[in-house]
C-alpha cells in the first residue's frame, strides 16, 4: 500500500519474472498515462446516469438558466437509433422532466408526440420507456390532453402483450389521467386482460390494475361489464391475509366501490344478470365467502386495512338497509349480524 501506480506496476511485473519489455519505463509510463486518462473521463451528458442528469439540475438552478439537455436529449431522439440507444435516451429525458422542471415546461406537443411514438417501436423496452416519459410529462398539466391521445394504444398495449414491466408502465400513466368518454369503448373490451393482470402474481401491476379499476367502477356505463367479468374460482385469495398491505388495502378499496356502485339508484333500476363465473358472484354471491375474509381482516395488523375492511362491511351491510337484498349479502348478514 501506498506505492504509486508506476512503482505497483513495475514491482508486480519484477515479481513475476516477465522480461524487460513489460518492466520498461517506457511502457509502464504509457500503461500509467492510460490509466489515469481511464480515471479522468466523465460520462457524456447524454447517457443516463443519475449522478450525470442531477449535475445538470444543480447547476442550473445555482446559474439560473436552461442547460439545454432536455432539448439536446430529445432532438437526438428524431435521429435513427437502434433500440438500446433508444431506450437510454428515453430514461435520461424522464429524469430530465422530473429533475428540470422549467426545461420540461418549456417543452411542445410535437415533444410529446416524438415520445409518443415510440410506443410503436418493435422493442418492448422502448415502449416501456416511452410510457415511462409520457408519464413523467403527465405531471405538467399543460400536456394533459396531448397524452390522452394516446389512451387507446396503450390500453391496446397492456391488452395484447404480456409483459409485467409494461403493465406497470402502461397502468402508472392511465393512473395518472383522468380517462376521456371516448374511451370506455376501448375499456370494456380490455376489462378482460385488466381483470387478467389484476389475479397475476406480480404485486405491482396487480395494484396498479386494481386503482385503475376502482376509478372504472365509479363509471356507471362501466360498472355491469366490471361486475360481469369472469373472474378465477380462487378470486378471493386476494383477500387473505398473506398478502402485501399495499394490495389487500387496494382490494378493498375496489370492493366497496363495487358495492357502493350496485346499491345507487341508477343502478338498482336495472335487473341485472351475471354469469357464474362473474366478479359480481365471486364477491356478493350466495356462495361467496368474502364475509369471512373481510371479518379475518378486521385484525390486520395494518391499520388502513383494518380500516378499509369495516368501510366494506358497512357498504354491505347499508345494502340491505335500502331493501336491496342482493344474493351478495346473504351470507354476510348471517356473519355481520351473529355476534362477531
């Protein structure tokens, strides 16, 4: 320890014997040159590293001007780039939106259409980033609108490719805009594939699809066809115990929408007709056993599950309290009112 580089190199080399061209002065002062160039270099400003993009962001606010990176990053995505390269500048311009507010501002629709188009590209990773910018520009409120533009693909998006990162992507951003009328078309046909990701085994799309759900749910031309979409027979495992916090309070958040949706009046005119293997028996059928999970959940050890499962209990309680008597609250009423 503490030898220079030079004297390393020289003394490691005389320790292994090797002749005199590799001990040279010449060319350990060459190899020292080249490491030190190697410790010198910077990243280009372009490429996604964090530390990188946060250099920018502190130095523009302590200089008070535009560094340009954000317009740098994203005229270099007009240009023909493979898909890694894509990709990579499509991360650095979400970090530049989130780290340079100003900059992000100033952008124009024809920025967000540029990314939006990236979401045809063959590569799933480009799509994914792409998402993952027009979310970050979904906080500008400004660009609201020219991002809805684009519900309809990426709801065609989640529906048609099977890919966990892409759900999340896909979802954050539906999550992240009010959904126009035009679109519940579109929705309906998807409901399948969202109830699909929802009983998937990865955490987050599950919550993600849930929220958006939720938000459906409040949707009264939507409600029938979320109620009415077939669901698995383990449907209420999502309901136990074991599962994460984060995704049992989503769950039941989605529940007592549902239940909140089918006692309204403008629901309740209708005599609806579900299939068997529906959301709607799965919850609130005769057979159902949510009573039963919703009771185990009243221990919970989180508090905003705890909580979120009594305001379940109280909706179906409140259903029959209108005279509603829907199948779903047979069973919970034999639980909810035997003591427990």
């Amino acid at each position: 320890m503490g030898m220079s580089i030079p004297q390393y190199l020289g003394q490691m080399d005389i320790r292994k014997g090797v002749v005199g061209l590799a001990t040279g002065a010449g060319f350990i002062y060459l190899l020292y040159k080249a490491i030190r160039a190697g410790i010198k270099c910077q990243p280009p400003l372009y490429t996604a590293s964090p530390i990188c993009i946060a250099r920018l962001a502190v130095e523009r606010e302590r200089h008070g001007r535009d560094s340009g990176e954000l317009r740098r990053l994203l005229n270099s995505l007009e240009y023909k780039q493979d898909e890694y390269a894509k990709s990579m500048i499509l991360h650095s311009i979400t970090r530049c939106v989130y780290l340079l507010e100003a900059e992000a501002s100033s952008c124009t629709t024809d920025d967000i259409s540029l990314v939006g188009s990236m979401l045809d590209d063959k590569d799933n990773s480009v799509k994914i980033q792409a998402l993952n910018t027009l979310k970050a520009f979904s906080g500008i409120r400004k660009f609201r609108l020219k991002i809805q533009e684009h519900t309809i693909k990426v709801l065609e998006l989640i529906s048609t490719i099977w890919d966990s990162e892409l759900h999340v992507a896909g979802l954050r951003l539906l999550n992240s805009l009010p959904l126009p009328d035009y679109v519940h078309p579109q929705l309906r046909r998807v409901m399948p594939a969202l109830m699909e990701i929802l009983q998937s085994e990865y955490i987050l799309a599950q919550v993600q699809a849930t929220r958006l759900l939720s938000y459906l749910a409040q949707k009264n031309d939507l409600l029938y066809d979320i109620l009415n979409c077939q669901v698995h027979s383990n449907f209420l495992n999502l309901f136990q115990s074991t599962q994460p916090g984060s995704l049992l309070f989503e769950v039941l958040v989605f529940a007592e929408r549902l239940s909140e949706g089918q006692n309204s009046p403008h629901y309740r005119v209708v005599k609806w007709h579900y299939n068997e293997q529906s959301l709607h028996e799965a919850l609130f059928g005769d057979e159902s056993r949510l009573a039963d999970r919703l009771l185990a959940l009243v221990i919970h050890p989180e508090e905003e599950v705890q909580i979120q499962a009594c305001k379940v209990i109280v909706s179906l309680q409140c259903s029959q309290d209108v005279g509603v008597q829907p199948s779903s609250c047979r069973p919970s009423y034999s639980y909810f009112n035997s003591g427990e």
